[in-house]
C-alpha cells in the first residue's frame, strides 16, 4: 500500500515547496525595487530664459523685481498684471493711462482745486491756511501812513508790506502786532467772506463761535472808504502760518481796518491781549483814518 501513497505524498511537497519559494521571491523582488527606486525630486520654481537682464531668472526673482518696480505694493486678489510707467502721486504703483490723460499728480491749466484754484491774483489762501508767496509784498502804489512814535518796526513776512509791534500793556505778557497786506484781486470780493475767516480764528471762552458778536462798522471821515471789524475771544494762533501750527491764546482781540481804494483793498489788522489793544485803539483808528 506505501507505493501507492508515496507518488500523492511528493506532490504535495513539490506543490508546499513551490508555494513558498514564490512568496520568498515575491518579497525580495519588492525589497530591492524599494531599495533602487530613486526619491522624487522637490519641485523647482520654473525659469524663465529671457529675463530682464537676459539671463535664467526664477519666478521668486521676477516677483522681487516687479515689486521694487511698484514700491513694493501687492496687487488684489485675481488681479491681472499691471503694465505701464508708473503714475507719479499713487505711491510708485505702476498704471496705464488712458490715451490723452493728464499725468496723475499734475493739475491740468485751468482746473479748479477748492480752496486753492482760481483765486484773485494776491488772494490770501482759502480755508485759514498759510500765505502762499515766500516773499513780502511789494505794490505799486503804496499807501501813506503817519506811524505814531510808540510803534517798532519789525520784520515784514511774506504777504504783508510791513509789520509793526505795538507796545504792551501793563500786566500782559507780550505786545500786539500790527500786519498791512494789500490784495489788488480782491477788489469785487465781498468783504463778508474776510469777515468769517476772521472770526473762525476766534472762540468764546466755552469752546463756542464768536461769528454772532463781531462788531462791524464805517469809519467816519477817512481819507478813503473804510470798514473796521472787531473780534474778541480766544484766538488761535498761528492758524494762518505756513506751518499749520496753532496756538491758544486767551483774551485776545483783533482789529482790522479794511481800506478801499481804486488799486484794490488794504488790510491793516492789529492782533494782540486785549488790554494791549484797547491801549493803542484810538491811535490805529487815527492811523488808519489818516492813511492816503
């Protein structure tokens, strides 16, 4: 009976002996492609051939060109790529204007700016900012004035003809002083409009407009038509400067006389403490009553 059983009994083992060689082979088959197989490589910024300066430039590269090219500033989200020189007065970022238009930053001829354009020849600036002109003002026909003894001279700044300081008063701790402007191109403006910009120099002790309370006369026998205003409060000072500095000061009070003539209007405007002013009142009435 064993020779019967001896052929089934090899097959089995040659079939077991098969079996596992295929698994052992199947395994160091996967462990060597595992151990040949090459790594992949990281992805490499692309290069682009022809770049500004002609050689292989990288994408980090042209962004950081771009960027020093605008002055660093980043484009929206999906915006597309801007072309063009850039427009001066938007921060260096690079635009392309339509076909005729103005550079940006520049103001064509004639246009109007509010509160800057189309004034008057001479006309203060608008809106209590500072005198535009870097020079003290020169007219042809200049006024003739009786300068009492008291009164200094000072020096003249730009858009006045001439300064003068005006003794103080007892008890206050600086002078007043005296500006003459004279503005040709503001011959047909409505003195009103000076009057409001005076008075917006000026507050009631509470924070209020002192407008409703400006005292606004004629000046009786003057050699030319004349108005005189006169405001009181809290006075901002230096809102008129160049500087846009400004400086509280109590207890102020200004006088002006406003003087018209054929050449166009005068401005005398006495500024100072109250005390100082009320002092010298009658003697600038008397100045600018006199003035020929």
């Amino acid at each position: 009976m064993w020779y019967r059983v001896l052929p089934t009994c090899l097959v089995l083992v040659s079939l077991i002996w098969g079996a596992a060689g295929c698994k052992d082979k199947t395994a160091s088959s996967a462990d060597n492609a595992t151990a040949t197989e090459p790594a992949p490589e990281a992805r490499k910024p692309p290069v682009f051939k022809d770049g500004p300066t002609g050689q292989n430039v990288s994408m980090s590269e042209m962004l950081a060109q771009a960027r020093r090219q605008t002055g660093g500033a980043e484009l929206p989200a999906g915006r597309p790529p801007i072309e063009g020189a850039v427009a001066p007065g938007h921060g260096g970022m690079a635009a392309t204007l339509p076909a005729g238009h103005p550079p940006i930053g520049t103001m064509p001829a004639g246009h109007a700016v509010a509160g800057a354009g189309n004034l008057p020849a001479g006309h203060p600036p608008v809106g209590g900012g500072g005198d535009l002109s870097s020079e003290p003002q020169e007219p042809e026909n200049m006024l003739q004035f009786n300068l009492p003894p008291t009164w200094t001279v000072r020096k003249t700044r730009p858009m006045t003809v001439a300064v003068y300081g005006l003794p103080k008063a007892e008890g206050d701790a600086e002078d007043a002083e005296l500006a003459i402007s004279h503005y040709p191109g503001m011959k047909d403006i409505p003195l009103d409009q000076q009057v409001k910009r005076w008075a917006g120099q000026f507050q009631r002790p509470d924070g209020t407009p002192t407008s409703d309370v400006v005292k606004q006369s004629k000046l009786e026998n003057a050699a030319h038509p004349t108005t005189t205003i006169d405001i009181s409060g809290r006075y901002r000072a230096g809102s008129m400067s160049m500087s846009g500095s400004t400086e509280i000061k109590d207890n102020y009070r200004m006088v002006v006389a406003y003087v018209e003539t054929e050449e166009g209007p005068w401005f005398l405007r006495l500024v100072g403490p109250q005390a100082t002013v009320a002092k010298h009142y009658d003697e600038f009435i008397k100045f600018a009553r006199e003035a020929k």
